[in-house]
C-alpha cells in the first residue's frame, strides 16, 4: 500500500526536520518554503542527516536508498496531492491565519490539516480553517527526526477520525504520541518545565547564588544545566516565553530586571557570545563552583512534580503514566510520578514551602492534591 503524502510547509529549523523524518520512513514528502535560499540550505542539512540516520538504523530496519522528498517554492506544487499537511512557519498568529486561509482553498478536500505551533491555542488557529474538523495540532520535538515525542492537540472542532489518523500516521512512522486533552498554554512537556524559568529568573534577580553554584548540581545529568540552557536557547528566546506565559497562564512569569537588561545590551548567549556567561567556540566560560547548598536538583524536581499536578487538575493529561510518558519520549527524562513515596513528597512540599518564602513567589506553593497526599 502506497504510504500517505506528506507536505511540509516552512523548511527552516522544524519544518526541514520534520520533511527528513517521514522521508525516512517512506513517505512521499514535498517541502514548501517561500525562501529558495532556506530550501536549499534544507536540502543540505537533509542530505547530511540523512546519511548518519542511514548508519545508525541499518541493524534496526531497511531504510531504503532514496528519499522521496520534492523541494519547492511553489505552494500549489507542495499541496495538490497532499494526505497531511503540517505548517511549521513563524509562531506568528496573523502569519499563520493568514497562510491557512490561503492553502485551505487548495488542499485536497480528504486532506488533514496540521500546525506545528509549540503555543497558539487549536481554538484560536482553527477560526482561519475553512475544514476545522479536518485540523489538529501536532507538536514536535527539536530535532524532530530524532525526538520520539509528538503532541496531538485536536481543537473542540477536530473529528475523532482525523485524530486517528493522525495517530496512526505518525505512531507507523515510529513516533510517540501523547494526545492533549485541553489546550492550555505549553501543551504538557514544554509547560512541565515551564516555571523552571521561574526559578533561575529569581536566583538572577536575588544575586545570592552565582549561576555557576546553581548549574553544578546539574554538570553530571544527561542534559544542559539551567542557566547554561538559557544561554543555549538565548535570552530573547527565554524573555520572549517568559512573557508569552505571563500574559496566558500567570503573571509570577514576569522576567526581571537581570534578564530584560541583557537583551537590551545585546548579551543574548551563546549566538552573541555572552549572556549569562560567556561563550568560546560554543562552550560557556565558567568559574570553579561548588554545588550550591540551599537550592538544587530536589527543587527542580519538586516544581516540576508541582506543575505535572496542575496538569492533571486543569485535564491536559489524565494520568501520572501520562507525564511520565511525555517526559521520557519528550526530553529523554527519567519518570517523575511513577512509585513517588509519602515521604518524597513531604521532601517536595517542603521544597515548594522553601521556594515560596524565599523568594516570595505564590506560584512555587503546592498544589492542594499535592499537600492533601491525594493520588494525582
Ligand atoms: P524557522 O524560522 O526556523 O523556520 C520557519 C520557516 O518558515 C522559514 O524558513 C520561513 O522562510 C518559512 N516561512 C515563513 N512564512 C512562510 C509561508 N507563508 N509559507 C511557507 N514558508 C514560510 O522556525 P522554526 O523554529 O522551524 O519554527 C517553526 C514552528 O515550529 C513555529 O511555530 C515554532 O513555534 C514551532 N516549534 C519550534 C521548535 C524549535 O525548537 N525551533 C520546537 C517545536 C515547535
């Protein structure tokens, strides 16, 4: 059976990766962008990633000797025999509602429509769709040719079928898929670690704790320490989120002065070469510190668990099993609910408590689920 064409449109960071993924597992894919130069640059990245994939999947199954991939400028060309079309363009809402209700005129009338958004809500994008039962949100992970974790986000309008389709194209591509059962904000994984941000905006504000003492407890986990992270993503990045979940979801996300006043100098991280640290041949310059003794990994985990029980509260996931899932497909993370004991969670109310009054942000206290021992 012939497998389901598959149309990218926006070849830049995701849309490339995502175009290489199901080309690698057979798809016919065509890769749209209005930029020829980011299309060629596309199919560079494509050719070369898809030459180590070919390495490391040679022992797991036959990944065939070409991929099916048309690259092009011309939206009719990508879209007039698509099956599934995913947009991943700018998180620009007007720039989005303006490309759907263009394509919706053209796609094929059986075609599922798809965006890769990592913030704007179903309800909002599914107003620019002429079909909104035929739409869905599908969040990838960066780089999406090799994070297992896909959200499916379906809008109040989304038809069961189209989910399973959906479902049933990317889980035989060998994706995971975890289905968001209320579009909040951050979806689940990104809003998991969301108030992390919280945390290291008010060790920057507070002046107490150099950002080295804070990274230490972290140098020897798989993954980037925090501050080193946000160096990583860059601070206009970080900013930028920061205010997009202090507008939707609560104003304890507010970024301080530390933050506001780097981007204003430019300090933006790695890609300026300083920001929180300084950046040599993409490595940050830190000075020697010991691990800081008040605040480490248990009040990272601790907010996390925090946050993981807002989500079941406010119905985005309906299970522990369910984080758990989103957290290892989703950031390679080992489980955070599974096997939690009375007296871990005393240790996380405490560190909630901790956060709290320390620094004087509501936000860290426990959930009540959380403080009445309540199964999530
Ligand atoms: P990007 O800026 O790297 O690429 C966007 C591409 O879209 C550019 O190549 C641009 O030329 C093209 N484009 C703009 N308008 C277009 C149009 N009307 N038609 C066709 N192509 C158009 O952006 P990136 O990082 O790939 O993000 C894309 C989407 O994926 C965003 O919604 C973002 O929030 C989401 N996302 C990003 C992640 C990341 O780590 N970068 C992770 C998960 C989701």
């Amino acid at each position: 059976m012939s497998k389901e064409i598959i149309t990218v449109i926006g070849a830049g960071e995701m849309g490339h990766a995502i175009g290489l993924f199901f080309a690698f597992s057979g798809h016919p894919v065509r890769l749209f962008d209005i930029q020829p130069h980011i299309l060629e640059k596309a199919k560079e990245s494509i050719e070369k990633k898809w030459e180590v994939l070919k390495r490391k999947v040679r022992m797991e199954k036959p990944a065939g000797d070409t991929l099916h991939i048309v690259y092009t400028d011309k939206m009719e060309d990508a879209l007039r025999s698509a099956d599934l079309v995913i947009e991943a363009i700018p998180e620009v809402l007007e720039w989005k509602a303006d490309l759907f209700r263009s394509i919706t005129k053209i796609i094929p009338s059986h075609a599922i429509l798809a965006s890769n958004t990592s913030t704007i809500s179903m309800e909002t994008l599914s107003g620019s769709v002429k079909t909104p039962e035929k739409f869905l949100g599908l969040h990838f992970f960066n780089p999406a040719e090799k994070m297992k974790l896909v959200e499916l986000i379906p809008s109040s309008h989304t038809g069961t079928a189209v989910m399973d389709v959906a479902r049933h194209i990317l889980e035989n591509a060998g994706k995971k898929v975890l289905w968001i059962r209320n579009d909040r904000p951050g979806f689940a994984v990104n809003r998991m670690i969301a108030p992390t941000q919280i945390l290291t905006n008010a060790i920057l504000e507070e002046k107490m704790i150099p950002p080295e003492a804070f990274d230490a407890h972290f140098e020897k986990l798989p993954g980037m320490p925090p501050f080193e992270l946000l160096d990583y993503v860059g601070l206009d990045t970080a900013v930028h989120t920061m205010e997009y979940y202090q507008k939707h979801l609560d104003p304890a996300f507010v970024p301080g002065g530390y933050l506001t006043d780097k981007i204003q100098k430019h300090e933006l991280g790695r890609k300026t070469g300083s920001g929180i640290y300084r950046w040599e041949k993409d490595s940050p310059v830190k000075r020697d510190a010991s691990p800081d003794p008040d605040l480490g990994i248990r009040h990272v985990k601790a907010i996390m668990v925090n946050e993981a029980y807002r989500l079941l509260k406010e119905g985005v996931l309906v299970s522990p099993g369910e984080v758990d899932y989103g957290l290892q497909y989703g950031l390679n993370n080992r489980p955070l609910m599974k096997g939690i004991t009375q007296e871990a969670m005393q240790e996380m109310i405490q560190s909630l408590e901790y956060l709290a009054d320390r620094f004087r942000i509501e936000y860290f206290r426990p959930e009540k689920s959380l403080t009445n021992g309540i199964d999530p």
